[in-house]
C-alpha cells in the first residue's frame, strides 16, 4: 500500500510540471467480423462479414506523450454463414444465414506517443479494455427451399443467442497528425479480442424427404478488425512549466565605492547604466550568465506547443530580429557583446493562443551552451543579463 501511494505522489508532483492537454472527440470504425467456431464444420463462415462502429471519448494527455481515454461508442455486426460445398452437393444451390445484431460498449484506454523528429505527425499505440452490452437478444431464423428437377426439399433453422455483456481487450496501432489549432487527426489499424463468448447458437438442414439432418452448433467471442479514422477536438491546455530562475524587476544597484580604500583614478571609468525598460516595458530579469567571448550564436526557437507567438529581440537598445513568428525549428544568428553586461529583451508582438509568449534560447559560447527560457506579455519583458568579461 505504501508504494502505492509513493508512486502516486510522485506521478502528482510529475503532472503538476507537465504539459497537460484535454480533448473531445469522435471515431468511426470499419473492419470485419471475426472468426465463428463450428463444432461439426458441416456448415461454416466462408465469406467476410462487416463490422461497423462509433465512438465518442474524452481524452487526457501528459508530457504530449501518454494519454488516458474513456469513451462510449455503438456498434454493427452482420454475420454471415455461407458454405461452398453445401452449394456444390446441392448443384449451385445459395444458402446463406444472415444475422445483425447492435451493441453497445464501454470503454477505458491507455495510449503512447513517438513524435517524428521535428514534425507534428506521431506514432501511437492503444490498449483498450471494453465492457460490451449486447441485450440479451435471442433470434432465430427458419428458411425451407426446394429445387423440384433434383427432388431437392430440405429446410433449414438456426437459433443464436447473445449473452447480455461480456468484456474484450482492443489494441491499435496507427499515425496522428497535429493540426495547426492542436487538434488531431489519426488513422490507425484495431483489433477487438472478446475475453468470453458473445454469441452462442445451433442450426439445422432437415431433409424432409429422407428425414435426415444435419445439426451444429457455433459460438463466436465478438472478434473484429477495423481502420478507424478519429477526430480530436482541443478543450484545454496547459503548457509545460519550466524551471527558471526568477530575480525581482531590475532595479538600479548600489556599487560599493572603492575610491575610498584605494587611489582613487584620475580618470575613472563612468559606469554602465542598465536600462529597465525598451519600447515603453518594463523589463523582468530572468536570468543572469557570465561569458568571455564578444560573439556568441543565439538559437530561439518554441520549445512548448506552436501556437502563433511572434516575437521581436532587441540588445542594448538595438533591434536584432524583428516581427519573428516562433516555429518548433531553431532560428539561429550571431550576435557582438560589449564588455560588461548586455541588455537581451524578449519583446512580445502577442501572446500567442497561450499566455503568455514563451520562447526558448541558447547562448552557444564555443563549445558551451547556455539554455534559458524567457516569457513576456504586452506589459513586461523577460530579460536575460549576459555579462561579458575577457579572459
């Protein structure tokens, strides 16, 4: 019981950081039956029967990786027994038994997700478990035929029974793609396997001029086999939360005189003054880093869903990118440091579909990489300080 409630705690305190997204949506369905079983093969399932079926769920997903699924969704069978060498023996003669049957079923299902490369198209794989209302019904199907030129008279019945529920597994296999809004398409390959049966039944030929027949019995577990297309609809989205390193709004700091304890410089360098705002913004210090090279390459990029974000950066009161829309691709360029510290804004032009307008970079000294995480709205400005001393 402890580790359990160990693993839960720390799957709360994973989801808490994580990128959390909600969708509703429909499915359909359309395959083929499974496969009946016959005790005496007299008679059998020749040909293919079709399975047809709706869903609609509501999905949750973490990290754009895993997903959990619950669901309702109603399905059609028609099963069909048809024998070759019955219409051999009998000179061609058709015999076929129709049976359609609705039912409803439950469902709860666990998906992963491989994103391809860079892309928004995904790889994902399903476990369903599936509790199938099937009614109890009870139909029965009596068909007499004759073909006088061959003194043909025989009659056929058959009765078949469904349980009124049993439960199934259904795994799945296919490709999503990630629209523009975040919603999602799939095609994918599924498989129902019932766990008992779902139907069980007899049938008889009666010769009703020799008085001889025939009689098996059959059972199916309500197997089937679709390509199911899939639509899911965005309701909420939360994005992933980063660890930065947060200091107060830039205020102007007090450095300690040191012309009292040393000689003081007949010419002293005046100090650099840090500004606190750009274009009218106030700006937020994210994070401060130390580096001993005058040029440095600048990679941006948008680390967290695409969502529209356009962008302008500016350094020391020049503007070095501007009207730039984020895309999940790095966008990279070199940048001059003066020495002491340079003033990096992210300005935002919008805030995107998601509040507010985050953006990714990294300072790339040589071999060194510096990631940071920047985040501005339409009245402050995330700011990174890049305090630059030679070596």
């Amino acid at each position: 019981m402890g580790k359990v409630i160990f693993i839960l705690i720390i799957l709360f305190q994973l989801q808490a950081s994580a990128q959390q997204d909600v969708y509703v949506g429909g499915q359909l369905d359309a395959g083929i039956a499974g496969k009946t079983t016959f005790d005496d093969k007299s008679l059998d399932k020749k040909n293919l029967s079709p399975h047809f079926g709706g869903l609609l769920f509501v999905n949750y997903r973490l990290f754009d990786a895993v997903s959990i699924e619950i669901g309702i969704g109603q399905h059609w069978n028609n099963t069909r027994f048809k024998d070759p060498s019955f219409e051999k023996e009998n000179e061609g003669f058709s015999l076929e038994m129709n049976n359609k049957n609705y039912f409803w079923n439950y469902y709860v299902a666990l998906s992963g997700f491989y994103r391809i490369g860079t892309t928004e198209t995904y790889l994902y794989g399903k476990l369903g478990y599936s509790f199938n209302v099937y009614g109890n019904k009870t139909l029965t199907n009596a068909k007499p035929f004759e073909i006088s030129r061959l003194a043909i008279n025989k009659t056929i019945s058959s009765t078949i029974s469904y349980v009124s529920s049993n439960q199934s597994l259904m795994p799945e296999i296919g490709i999503q793609q990630k629209l523009l809004n975040d919603n999602l398409i799939s095609v994918g390959l599924k498989m129902n396997f019932g766990r008992t049966a779902a139907l069980n039944g007899n049938y008889t030929i009666t010769d009703n001029i020799t008085g001889e027949a025939t009689v098996d019995k059959f059972s199916s577990l309500g197997n089937f086999t679709t390509l199911t297309f899939r639509y899911n609809v965005l309701l909420h989205h939360i994005d992933k939360k980063e660890k930065v390193k947060r200091t107060p709004k830039i205020k102007k700091e007090k450095v300690k005189d040191e012309s009292s304890e040393t000689k003081q410089d007949p010419k002293p360098k005046p100090k650099k003054e840090v500004p606190t705002e750009v274009a009218g913004r106030e700006l937020i210090v994210i994070e401060k880093l130390k580096v001993h090279s005058a040029k440095v390459t600048v990679f941006v990029w948008d680390h967290q869903t695409v969502d529209g974000d356009r962008i302008s950066l500016n350094l020391n009161g020049k503007w070095i990118l501007e009207d730039y829309t984020l895309k999940k691709e790095k966008h990279s360029f070199e940048i001059e440091l003066e020495e002491g510290v340079n003033t990096f804004v992210l300005h935002a032009l919008n805030l995107g579909k998601y509040k507010p307008n985050t953006a990714a970079l990294i300072v790339k000294e040589g071999v060194k990489s510096h990631k940071v995480i920047l985040e501005s709205d339409l009245n402050e400005s995330g700011t990174l300080e890049i305090n630059y001393k030679k070596k």
